[in-house]
C-alpha cells in the first residue's frame, strides 16, 4: 500500500494495571475506527493485518497484558515478560527522526531492561498529510492518549485524543 503518513499512538505504562487494560480497550476502539475510516494500514510480522485479524491482534495484545503485568507499587505496572512484543527504544522507529519503517502495530516500548515506557500503536495513512490530519481531523477525545506522525513531505506532528 502506498501511503502519506505513518502515525503511532502511545498507551502509557506508567499508571495502575487495570488502567493502563482500559486504556487499551479504550485505544484500540478509536484506533481501529479511525484506522477502518480512513482505510489505513496495520502490520504484523510485516504482512499486512485487517478486519477481523486486527481485531484479533489487539485482542492478543490486551490479554498479553493482563496475563503478564502486575502493579510495582509506584503506579506503574512491570511486565513479567515481554513475549514477542518487546522492542527497546533504540530499537523502535523514531517518526520524529523520520524513520517511518515499522514491522508490528503493536510494541511494547522499552527505555531499559525491566522498565516499560509505553505500548505504541502505529498505522501507516494513504491519503492524509500531517497537515491534514492536525489541522482537520485529530482532536482531543478525552482519551489522554498522545500520539505522533510523520508524512513523506517530511512534516511532524504531535497530538493528544
């Protein structure tokens, strides 16, 4: 698929378990019905990932989560084990740095080992500029989800749902 723009969004770590489970609930809804109207683009394991499937995905990803977190007692949850899902920071594309390749949806972002920064969701957008889309489209939905994007023009975006 071609496409304009590579968007990711951010469910924070740093919260209660059940928090950050409801989050999820919460992201992938908007996610996927953003996604679905503006026919944009999942992956898994570098293929593409749609309908039913995507649904699926997230569905794994929730259960992974509530299978294989606890809360630290700070108000973040800690991960027993990250299964395939983990990617360190320096691994993960940085849409800021305009590298816009991306593999899975779905990572489980790690600053270090032992700590969890976030879960990003990434979609890659065929007919929509970071322009567009900030100016037009993305608005705050009382979520509390952030987010960045980045368009082959080479703008960048934040933004907050």
């Amino acid at each position: 698929m071609d496409y304009l723009t590579t968007i990711a969004f951010y469910v924070s770590a740093e919260a209660l378990r059940e928090d950050v489970i409801k989050k999820l609930r919460e992201a992938k809804k908007y996610i996927i019905e953003w996604g679905n109207y503006y026919n944009c683009e999942f992956k898994k394991d570098g293929g593409e990932v749609s309908g039913n499937k995507l649904v699926e995905y997230f569905d794994d990803v929730i259960v992974f989560v509530e299978e294989n977190t606890n809360n630290d007692g700070y108000d973040c949850i800690s991960f027993k084990d990250l299964g395939n899902y983990g990617v360190s920071d320096r691994e993960a594309n940085d849409l800021e740095s305009g590298e816009i390749d991306f593999t899975n949806s779905i990572d489980i972002i790690t600053p270090y080992e032992g700590k969890v920064d976030c879960i990003r969701i990434q979609m890659n957008v065929p007919s929509l500029y970071v322009a567009d889309i900030i100016d037009n489209i993305m608005s705050y939905e009382g979520l509390d989800i952030s987010g960045d994007m980045y368009d082959i023009t080479g703008d960048y975006g934040e933004f907050l749902v």
